[in-house]
C-alpha cells in the first residue's frame, strides 16, 4: 500500500523573539506484505516552518525503515530505522541524526 500525507499547521513559537509559525508537512510511506505476518515498511516525510516577523525557516527531513513481524493476533515485534535532517537558515543550526527502535507490543 501507498499513503501519501499532506498538512498545514498555524502555530506560536515557544522560543523567545519567533513568532506565529506555518508549518507545512508532507510524506510519502510504502508497505508491502512478505508475507502474511511480516509487513514491511519505508517512507519519508519532510516538514517546513516559517517564523513570521524573524527570517527565519527550519526544514526537517526523515526517512524511515522498518519491519514488524506479527507472531499472533496479539502479540508483535517491531523494528524501526530513521535518519533525520534538520536543516535551518540560523547559523550553525542543521544537525542529522539516527534512531534505532525495537519494540514488543502486546494487546490482549
């Protein structure tokens, strides 16, 4: 399957001297079925904010990987890959980072 996302949000900056912020968020995840109980999944999603009154715009970009694995109806494991940018016109201010999650859910 195929999901593609689209949103605009209106907010107020928490930080001192930013202003009421646009944010727009765009994504696009695949997932495909190996088989009946394995679904795998890939997507990227990018997010941009314009601070009004400040130049200043923030974009942030994440790919993400993973796999869960069902082992019955109420119990599976998750396996989670993500690469972020963040990428802003203040100085000194992009950084990337990796998340590695794992994670057991059960539901009774």
């Amino acid at each position: 399957s195929l999901l593609f996302s689209a949103k605009t949000d209106f907010g107020a900056s928490t930080d001192a001297g930013k202003f009421l912020s646009r944010q727009h968020s765009y994504g696009l995840e695949a997932r495909h079925a190996f088989k009946r109980n394995v679904i795998g999944m890939a997507g990227i999603k990018t997010q941009t904010a314009d601070y009004e009154g400040v130049t200043l715009t923030e974009r942030e970009t994440t790919a993400e990987t993973g796999v869960d694995v069902y082992m019955t109806n109420a119990a599976s494991i998750s396996l989670r890959y993500q690469h972020l940018w963040f990428n802003s016109s203040a100085l000194n201010a992009d950084y990337g980072a990796d998340t590695v999650r794992v994670a057991f859910k059960y539901r009774p």
